[in-house]
C-alpha cells in the first residue's frame, strides 16, 4: 500500500478534477446516524433449558480465545457535485475502512496484529453517469457507486445514507476477506466485533464466535428482554436461536446475553449479546467465562468502553495508529 501522504494527495488530485463545491461540515456521517430500533420477525426461540438469567460460573479452564478480529470506518462528506443530467446537486463522500486481527495473550497481556491492518480507499458517488467518460477512463478505479445500495432516488439526504449504507459495505467486504484468510489457514477460535457475517463460509464455521455491542433489534419477548436489562454483573442469558439468510439459505445462530459492567443505571451498559456456532452450545459457560474474563482492563476513555472487551480495544488502537485522523482526512482533502 502506498503512503498515506500518497495517497491523500492523489484523491486530492482526483477531486480537483471533479469541480467539486467543498462542504464545511465537520461531522463524520457514522456520528451522524441514530439506528431505528426493530423487531426480529421471528423472535428467537429459547434453546437452553432452565432460567433465563444466570450467574457465570467460576470456571478454572474457559475456552482458550487468544485471536480478535474488528473494522474501522470513515465516511466524510467532501463536498457536491452539480449532477447537470439529473438537475441535481449529489453528495461526495471519502470512505476509509480498515481490518485487523490481533494475537492476544491473557496471562502475560502480550499482543500483536498476524493479519493487517488492511485498508481500502474510495471515493463515494451516487452513479458514475454523473462524470465525463474521460474522467472515468482515468480514475474509474477510485470510484464507488452508491445506486445499488436500497431504492433509487435523488433526494440529498437519502443520498448521504446510502453513502454510509455502502462505506458499510466495503467495510463488511474488507472484514470478510481478512477472516476467510485467517480461518482458511488458522483451525483457533475467533472473537469478531460484531454480528457473525452473513456469508455461507463463515456462518457455518465453529470457530467464530461474535460480541455485539449495539442492540438495535429485539429478539426477545419484552418481559424476557426487560430481564436481561436489569441483570447484574457476571450474569448472563439462557442460550436462544436466531437464523441468519444468505439467499435463499437460511443458518441457525444461537446466542446469549452477557453483563460485562454494571456501574451506571443505563439499562443497556455493559451489555453484549454473543453469538456463536450452534455446535458450540456445551461450551457456553466456558465462552462466557473466556469473553467476561476478557473485560479488564477497561479502555474507559474510548467509545463503548463498558460494552468492549480489551483485546477489541487493542486492534482499534493497531488501525488508529496505522492511519490517518479525520482532522488531517478533512485538511488533505477539502484544500482541492
């Protein structure tokens, strides 16, 4: 990969060629974004008997996680663009994702990145139609369309969701990659930040398991959800059933919910909900014990430090330091 310095300066080049009309807004679109909250049709079904909130066991062996895998993203509106075809005026976005796995040894707290960090560049618009075909010729490459992503429209806001639908996207892409590589040489479990990816090769894996942090959809009867919320600390769920479509095809994912802190009244602190291969359901106390073991030392300065376990904070700290930050994103690319 080249230099940051590099390559800054080359979608700096690109966009003076594009006759670009400089935003000034500061925001990151992902500071932008308030997720609605959704029902999951189905609920999921409860597939471990006995009460729905437990202590976690004191275990003297928990599963042995020492690999951590998660993403960044920046989404940064540069600027508009005059669409004169669509008598329009489009939103550009500069995308920036990265992905890094980490080797993460508890006992001694050593640690280090075996995969990546990689990253991937792009320049987000709503169609390449909107650019002359020259432009394209030369710099079609460093170009991403947003029109695929949800239904076409030309209306500005929904062009800048759709923006962040697809830095998303590319992000989801850049993660999938790295963990194919890594489980295909690799047969150690796996801590992802975030929901198990949608893809037929990673779904059935049993050595992947996920930590969510957000909980933007219920999957739970509300006097069953209102339960977990009021768990105290080293609890956890009774183990339920969710199913996760690639196509037509359809995957079984069981998970639980687990109170990593509980030091304010917010009903969602340090709560995670761990999702896992169905396989693995003997091995829950000791999955549970591995990831509530993980939650020291906290990282209490940084976003969702209650809902992040330590080695998830190790791979954010590998890809902040390995590129650039928004302020000189923002200085590089709007002095075109």
């Amino acid at each position: 990969m080249e230099s940051w310095d590099g390559l800054l300066q080359k979608y700096s080049d690109i966009l003076s060629e594009m006759d670009i009309m400089p935003s000034q807004e500061g925001s990151l679109e992902e500071d932008l974004q308030i997720e609605t909250r959704v029902k999951s049709k189905p609920l999921a079904k409860t597939v471990e008997k006995g009460p729905l909130i437990r202590d976690i066991p004191s275990i003297d062996h928990p599963k042995k996680i020492k690999y951590f895998m998660d993403g960044i993203q920046r989404t940064v509106l540069i600027g508009y663009k005059e669409a004169s075809r669509y008598v329009t005026v489009v939103p550009v976005h500069f995308h920036m994702s990265g992905a890094v796995i980490v080797e993460y040894d508890a006992q001694t707290g050593e640690h280090e990145p075996i995969y990546g960090p990689s990253y991937m560049t792009k320049l987000l618009i709503p169609s390449k139609k909107i650019m002359p075909s020259g432009f394209l010729h030369k710099y079609g490459n460093e170009l991403e369309e947003t029109i695929d992503v949800g239904k076409p429209t030309w209306d500005f806001a929904e062009l800048r969701r759709k923006a962040m639908s697809k830095s998303r996207l590319i992000r989801w892409m850049l993660e999938v990659e790295l963990l194919e590589k890594f489980l295909a040489e690799q047969d150690e479990a796996i801590i992802v930040d975030g929901l198990i990816p949608a893809r037929r090769s990673l779904l059935q894996n049993k050595n992947l398991i996920g930590v969510v942090k957000s909980h933007r959809e219920q999957y739970l009867k509300r006097k069953d959800e209102m339960m977990i919320l009021r768990m105290d600390e080293g609890c956890r769920s009774s183990v339920s059933q969710i199913e996760r479509k690639v196509g037509d095809d359809k995957y079984p994912i069981y998970f639980f919910y687990l109170k990593l802190h509980k030091i304010n009244p917010d009903p969602f602190h340090g709560l995670v909900r761990v999702e896992f291969h169905p396989d693995l359901i003997r091995e829950v106390d000791k999955i549970s014990a591995a990831i509530y073991n993980l939650r020291d030392p906290i990282a209490i300065k940084t976003a969702a430090w209650d809902r992040k376990i330590y080695p998830i904070y190790l791979c954010e700290q590998y890809l902040k330091s390995n590129c650039p930050n928004i302020d000189i994103i923002r200085t590089s690319l709007r002095g075109f």
